[in-house]
C-alpha cells in the first residue's frame, strides 16, 4: 500500500558530498522536507533510520532484464524485485533481446511490458544495426534513454561493424550514444590461437586475453575518435583496462560530451579470482588483472569514470556450467551490486559520499532523469537505507534473480540494505520484497 505520508527520522543522510544527521518526510512519492528534526504530524507512519545511512537508490543505466524472448533467464518482475533487494531504485535496459528492440515500436512495447510488473523505475535503450539509421535519426528524446551501440561481438543483427554507418550514427545522432567496445576481428583470431593451443578445453584463464586489453582499446579508441570528430554525446559502458583509462578525462560531469562507466564486477573480482569461479565470472568484456581493478578505481576516485552500473545479464547455472566456448558471458548482479561496493568502502578504497554520486546522483544527471537522484525537496522519494555495521550473507538460495545463483555466493557482506523506497513506497524491507509495484516510467533527457 502506498505510503501517503512517512517520516524517516535520525536518518543519516548522504548526498552532494555531504553526510548529515537529520529527518525526512516523504508525502504523495516525493520528498516534502528534510530538516535537522520533524515532528511525526498526525497518524503519519514513522520509520525511526536508528543512525543509519539513508541515501538517494542507484540508478542503473545498463541492465538486461531478458524481456521479451529471454524470460526463461529473467524477466522485468524477477529481476526489478532483485533489484530493489539491492538498492536499486531505477534500471535502464538493453536491446539486445529477441526480437531485438531497433525499432521505436519495440521500444514502446517494452515500456507496456514494464508498466505495473517493475518494482523499480524503468527506462529502456533503442539499439543501433547496420541497416536502421532512418530508425534511430527519427527517435524522440522522450521515447528512449539513449542509442546502444554494439562496436564490438554481439548477437543477431545487433553488432554495428560498417565504418560509413558509425560515421553516419555519430554524426545524426539525436540522443546521448552508448557503446559496447570491443574489437571482434581481434576477438576471433585470439579464439583460434586459443583453440590451435587447447582445442574446446579452454581455461578460464584464457579469457581476458581473448576479449584482450587490445580489443578493448581499438573499439573504444575509435569510438572516442568519433565522438569527438562529430561532437556527439558518447558514453562508453563496462571499461575494464588501464589502457583504456588514458582515453578520458578528469573534471565535472557536466562540462563532458565524452563519459565512461564502470561495473561493479569488474572493481570487485580480478583474473586472479577465474581459478576459483570459473565461468561464474565470465563476462563480456572480460574481467582483467589485479593492476587493471587498480586503474580502474583510481579513475573512480579521479573522475575519469564518471559512472558505476551493474552489467546485470543473467543465464541459467546450467548454461553457465557448460565449457569454455559454450558458457554464455554475463553474471547476475542488481541484487549485491550495492553491496559489493560498500566492500570497497569498508577497505578504505572509496568514500561512501562518491560511491552515493557515482551511482545515484551522476546517472541521473547524464542521462537527465527528472527529480531523482538525489535527496532533495520535491525530488521523487527513491530511498535505500543501509546498515553499515549489519553483515548480510550472498547464497544462491536468496538470489532472487530468476536464474537463481550468485556470483557472490559465499560472501559475508558487511553492509545490509535495510529497506528501498520507490516512489515513496516502501518495496524492500528487513530482507523481504513488500509486494508493492511502484515502478514508474523515467522521464530520461528531461535536463542535463
């Protein structure tokens, strides 16, 4: 039931840099008034933080939810109720699903699907091929959150490899440019040297260099080449190498054409940990070496990754079992995303005040979600509130993913997502979903 009015008292809130005591009143979905202290007004519901942490939710702006086509794997339900387990309050979801959603009719009929299933906000990415410029040249700011561009191995007719097509894209390009960057003649040259070596027996270990650092750095290189030749509004998603970080610059998001996100996966496993969970950790692109995890958050900290996101891509732990070759790429991730950088908090790697702006407050400004995002008046109550000091255990029994594993399992986290408002309604709380569905179309490309 909808939360017509709560109070959130001796809250300690994090947002803009800042950590504060005080208390919080949300009425009608939005955040009313934060102040030093409120008094509860009338028969209002009041939920006492008790000092703990109360920060704006993570808006995730690269998920795939498996609908339509995939939903033996996940589907907009399952994975939004992972996801508001996790503190995420927002999700942007990929194209690559089947059919593929190229067209604008397809994105409108996920937005359908979406609508009173999604516990967390949606917005969903139209995708780029090589034949639907007139397509993707015709798209509204208002019809999706941005163009995703495969510049590297996809699957179907998703891959964008015609030069004289990314040159046309980059230049006409109505909304922001998101890209997959990897080099796939690389790609494929690395597989054979790797099958001439072990035949179909190929180690784990063996993947980040296949999907290798120079992969990676052709395709984003080129990918930062064009933007910057066309003067389009590019970010590129899931960077995982050192090389790559020399590509982006430090400074404010708001003065950047140019942008780069990280995933959770690659800050918190390196290629050390493939001994251990082998094609649990596959994923595309690959999981690097201990000194790129290293580059990677030392951009985190810098500011040349100006974004953190998830990458959620589940598979089934049968498919996932299967050899080298065979293992689809992607790991489920919404439900201990958070998590799993409060670990890096913890280690003293990053501070709690950048984490909170590289996971609520920058995606809301560069893809320009309308009041969200931060823990502001008049802002849409989107709330996690976090235990720092309660340990919570990652098995794949909790995994509320449909896939039903984690890769994660084993992992005694030392923070707790206590509870999730979406829209101001409470959706997760003391580890159980509340069966509210407060998910709500995003206003994406509103202001930036």
């Amino acid at each position: 039931m909808a939360e017509d009015s709560l109070l959130i008292t001796n809250a300690r809130l994090v947002n803009e840099g800042h950590v504060t005591d005080g208390d919080l009143r949300v009425r009608n979905g939005r955040i009313e008034t934060i102040a030093p202290s409120l008094a509860a007004a009338g028969s209002e519901t009041v939920l006492d933080a008790a000092g703990r942490h109360l920060v704006p939710g993570f808006i995730d702006d690269q998920v795939h939810f498996r609908e339509p086509g995939l939903t033996h794997k996940g589907d907009m339900a399952t994975e939004s109720a992972a996801a508001v387990a996790g503190g995420i309050t927002s999700f942007m979801e990929m194209p690559n699903v089947k059919p593929p959603t190229t067209t604008r009719a397809a994105v409108a009929e996920k937005y359908a699907r979406a609508a009173g299933r999604a516990r967390a906000n949606f917005a969903f990415y139209i995708g780029a091929t090589n034949d639907n410029l007139d397509e993707l040249r015709a798209v509204t700011p208002a019809e999706a959150c941005g163009i995703k561009v495969f510049m590297g191995a996809s699957t179907g007719n998703m891959l964008v490899d015609k030069a004289e097509v990314l040159e046309q894209l980059f230049a006409d390009a109505p909304l922001l440019i998101a890209t997959h960057c990897e080099d796939t003649p690389m790609i494929q040259a690395n597989e054979a040297a790797a099958r001439q070596k072990y035949g179909d027996d190929v180690p784990m270990s063996e993947h980040r260099l296949i999907r290798s650092e120079q992969a990676c750095f052709r395709s984003s290189s080129m990918a930062v080449d064009l933007a910057r030749r066309h003067d389009a509004r590019l970010h590129v998603l899931h960077l995982t190498t050192a090389r790559e970080m020399e590509l982006f610059r430090s400074g404010p998001l708001d003065t950047k054409r140019i942008t780069a996100e990280v995933c959770v996966h690659h800050l918190y496993f390196c290629a050390d940990d493939y001994e251990r969970l082998g094609t649990r950790i596959k994923c595309n692109p690959a999981i690097k070496t201990a000194a790129d995890r290293q580059s990677l958050l030392a951009a985190f900290r810098d500011d040349r990754i100006d974004v953190v996101a998830t990458d959620h891509a589940p598979h089934l732990a049968d498919e996932k079992a299967e050899s080298y070759f065979k293992a689809p790429a992607g790991l489920p991730l919404v439900q201990h995303a958070l998590q799993s950088l409060l670990e890096l908090y913890h280690d003293g790697l990053l501070p709690l005040e950048l984490i909170v702006r590289k996971a609520s407050h920058a995606p809301a400004q560069l893809f320009g979600i309308a009041d969200r995002g931060f823990l502001r008046e008049g802002y849409w109550a989107d709330l996690v509130l976090l235990d720092l000091d309660r340990p919570t255990p990652a098995t794949d029994a909790t995994a509320l993913s449909k896939c039903g594993w984690t890769p994660f399992d084993g992992v005694n986290f030392r923070s707790t997502i206590t509870a999730t408002l979406v829209n101001g309604q409470l959706a997760w709380q003391d580890g159980q979903l509340t069966g509210a569905i407060p998910g709500q179309r995003l206003n994406c490309n509103a202001a930036r």
